[in-house]
C-alpha cells in the first residue's frame, strides 16, 4: 500500500499526511482549530467570578472595622467590668479591618478589569502580573492564576494580543 497521493493543485506525489505540498505550497489540510478563543472566553468569565467572590469576602473585615469604632466612639458599651480598652485598641481595629477591606476590594477590581482585558484581548502583561497575583491566594486564586499563565504563554495567543493591541 502507498503512502504517497498526488497533490490536487500540481499533481506531484506527495505523502498522504503532508499538511501543505512541498512543491507548489498548496495547503491540503485545514489547520486544526485553536481552542485559544474559547479559552480567553473562558478566563475571562472566570475572573469575573473570582473578582466577585474576592469582593465579597472582603467585605468581612468591616466587622473588625464596627468593633474598632465602637471602642473608639463608645468604650463603656464594649467592657462589662467597668474598665474600658484604650482607644489605641480600638483604631487598631479599624486600621487593620480597614487595610484588609481596601486590599480586598484593590484585588478584586484588578481581577475585574483582567476580565475585561482578556476579553478584548488587551493588554497582555497586565493580565500576566495579575495572574502571577492570583497565584498567591489558595486554591482558587492559584488555579485561576495558572491557567491565565499557561493560556497567555501560547504563541498563537500572544498573536492574538499583538494584533488586537495593534488595531486600536
């Protein structure tokens, strides 16, 4: 049995999986298609989701942050033996809480807008050092942040980036 055909645009003998005839160039099968769309479609839907858990969950300090102000604005309410914790304990609360609430909230409107990025295929480092980010907060943040890096690391999606960055 041959392992050769003859190529439909020059007739030349050709082998049966050749992609393209080495004679004239013809392309004799499609290239497989790339799943890259689908996957930045993906990653971005994903970091929306993840931008919104994050908000969510820092919305907890502001516990801490109710606590601090009581103490600070009204110290006999919190002691039941009389004695009130100082007003430095209290703002150290409200500091603490506040830090984490604002750090939160940062996060998660950095993670909104690489959803945004990767949608319109925009701004490819970006989207890198946010990923590297998320990778920093188990085990959700880590997946989301490895699979953004494998997919940006692509050749055919950094093209993808280039182009997009290119026609505006």
């Amino acid at each position: 049995m041959s392992e050769t055909k003859a190529c439909p645009a020059c007739a030349e003998t050709i082998a049966v999986a050749a992609i393209k005839c080495r004679w004239c160039g013809e392309a004799l099968k499609a290239a497989p298609p790339s799943n890259d769309e689908e996957h930045l479609r993906l990653l971005s839907i994903f970091h929306y989701v993840s931008a919104a858990l994050t908000a969510f969950f820092a919305c907890f300090p502001l516990l801490h942050v109710g606590l601090g102000l009581a103490v600070l604005l009204s110290p006999e309410t919190v002691s039941s033996e009389g004695d009130p914790p100082p007003a430095w304990f209290g703002l150290f609360f409200v500091v603490i809480g506040g830090a984490f609430v604002l750090a939160g909230w940062t996060l998660a409107v950095l993670k909104f807008f690489t959803g945004r990025c990767l949608a319109r295929r925009r701004r490819r480092t970006f989207c890198v050092i946010v990923a590297c980010v998320c990778c920093v907060l188990p085990p959700i943040g880590t997946i989301l942040g490895v699979f953004t890096l494998v997919v940006l690391s692509r050749p055919s999606v950094k093209a993808l980036f280039d182009t997009g960055d290119a026609a505006s």
